[in-house]
C-alpha cells in the first residue's frame, strides 16, 4: 500500500471518529452580489458575460486541511513554507507557458498533466500540493482533476468517492461536464473525481469526447488552469493517451530509486512538442533537512 492510499485510510478512520465533522458549507453562506432586474439589454448582455459564482443552492465542497496534514499528505509547521518556497519556484514557468508567455508556444499550455515513470514516486503528493500553491495565484484559478484511474487517491483524499466525476462524463454524451465539477470552500480550487471507473478508460482518454469535455472543463475562462493526476507512463496505456491532450507535462522522478533508463523510457512515451518538465523528488538529504524541506530538490525544463 502506498504512502498515498495509507492516508486515505487514516482519513477515513479520522472521519469516523468525528462524525459531526461537516462535509460541505452551504453557498448560502457566502455573500453574493446582488443583481438588480433592468431593462436595459446591453446591461444584462454585460452580466452574463461575467464570470458567475456558483449557484446559490449549490454546496461548497469542505477540504479539510487539518485533516490532510494528519495523514501525511500535507506538511506542518518549519516544513510547510520551506515546500511553499520550493512550489513558488516550480510553478512559474508553469504559469508563464499557460498564459503563453514562456519560452516558446504551447498549444494548451493551460491543461498540465503530473506524471511519473512508475508507481510510488509521489507524483499525487506533487499535484495535491502543486494545485493548493496554484490556487493561491491571483489571475488563476485551478480545476484538478483525478485522471489516476485504477488508483483515484486524490478522489479518496477529498471524500468524493460517490460523486459523479470524470469517467462518467466520458461515458454519457447526454451528461454536462460541468455537473461533475465539485466547488470547494478553498478559493480558486475545483475538483473532478474519477467517478465510475470503467475498463475503457484508455480508449476513452483517447477520444474526442475527451476533448470535448476538455474545452468545457476550460469553459471560456482564460484563467482555469486544468491539473490532472495521471497514471503512471509505463504502468498503464490510460497516462499515454491522456497525455495526447496536455500542453505541459510533469515527470515526478524519485531520486536514487528510478533507474535513468526508465526515466528515459516514460520520456520517450511522450510528444517532444508538449513543454516537459522534471521534478527530482526525495533527493540525498543533508544533516539538519527535514523530508518535506527537500520533497522537491531540482526542477528542469526541457524546452
């Protein structure tokens, strides 16, 4: 079992320990702005080109940040701004390419896909935290979605098993991709589970269905930026073909763990057209490093 799928488990142990503990805030709760009824049509065309909250009914979905850093997904204390620093650093190319100001153009530089060579490199841990750090942004809000199929820890982690998520939306052309959208009470961060898993999930990564629900989960906000966790590259078929509709991808290696060939060969699964980026993770620690402080020790572009 992976470092991963042990917090899911402490944290359903910490759930039901504490049954009271609430799921979801009411959006009733949230100030939002009132919008007087006019005739005047050029105002009403003006406001509903403007980016809408959620709807009033609609529940926020609660993350409960106590609850991650419990289990181990999420550090405390001294650790967590050393990584804070460390995720300040890695997503600036990130969002440098996405709003097309990087060093060369990238189709869908917005849609960024975390990866790894094989399973336990801690590619979740990396997109769990790269999306709370890109949530923080001012200009940029962050939908992650949890393309990790056969694994769905971040769908675990944030309690959606129930929910409706990506593979049904792939599956039923009659189902709105937005409905699977899960709002949260963290400002700038959406979430997409998985859903119902289904055997397909390669072929329905490679469909243009997939792209379709693509560029409704983008919607025609220019600021969402599209996280996924992917399978692993060499583990599964489903991370090639999701890949296919990325403009940015992460490669999570694990230092002195993953043999350079391996590294080598996820690399050449993927298209040299997308921006590709590797993160070296759990590199040699020095005397007085703490785990975290040096979750993320080098950060390379190759453009």
């Amino acid at each position: 079992m992976s470092i991963i799928e042990k917090a899911a488990e402490k944290l359903k142990t910490l759930q039901s320990e504490d049954p009271s503990a609430p799921e979801a805030v009411s959006a009733s709760d949230q100030t939002v702005p009132h919008v007087a009824v006019t005739p005047n049509v050029k105002r009403l065309q003006d406001w509903a080109r403007a980016p809408q909250a959620p709807a009033e009914e609609t529940p926020l979905w609660h993350v409960d940040l106590m609850a991650l850093k419990r289990v181990g997904v999420m550090p405390g204390g001294d650790a967590a701004a050393r990584l804070a620093d460390e995720l300040r650093r890695i997503k600036r190319p990130l969002l440098a390419t996405a709003a097309g100001k990087g060093t060369r153009p990238v189709e869908n530089g917005h849609r960024i896909m975390i990866a790894s060579a094989v399973p336990g490199e801690g590619k979740t841990f990396t997109a769990l935290n790269l999306a709370l750090s890109l949530a923080k942004e001012k200009d940029f809000e962050v939908l992650l979605v949890d393309g990790d199929i056969p694994k769905c820890d971040l769908t675990r982690l944030f309690k959606l098993e129930r929910h409706a998520g990506l593979m049904d939306v792939l599956t039923d052309e009659q189902r709105r991709p937005e409905d699977v959208i899960v709002h949260t009470d963290l400002p700038g961060l959406m979430l997409v589970p998985v859903g119902q898993r289904n055997p397909l999930a390669a072929e329905l990564f490679g469909s243009q269905r997939m792209e379709r629900v693509l560029q409704d989960f983008s919607g025609r906000n220019q600021r969402r930026l599209l996280l996924f966790d992917s399978p692993p590259l060499l583990a599964t078929s489903e991370a090639q073909a999701l890949g296919t509709h990325m403009g940015q991808i992460i490669l999570v290696v694990a230092a002195s763990s993953t043999p350079q060939q391996t590294v080598k060969a996820a690399i050449q699964t993927l298209d040299k057209a997308k921006g590709i980026s590797l993160i070296l993770n759990r590199a040699q620690l020095l005397a007085g490093e703490d785990y975290y402080g040096s979750y993320y020790s080098r950060y390379y572009k190759d453009r």
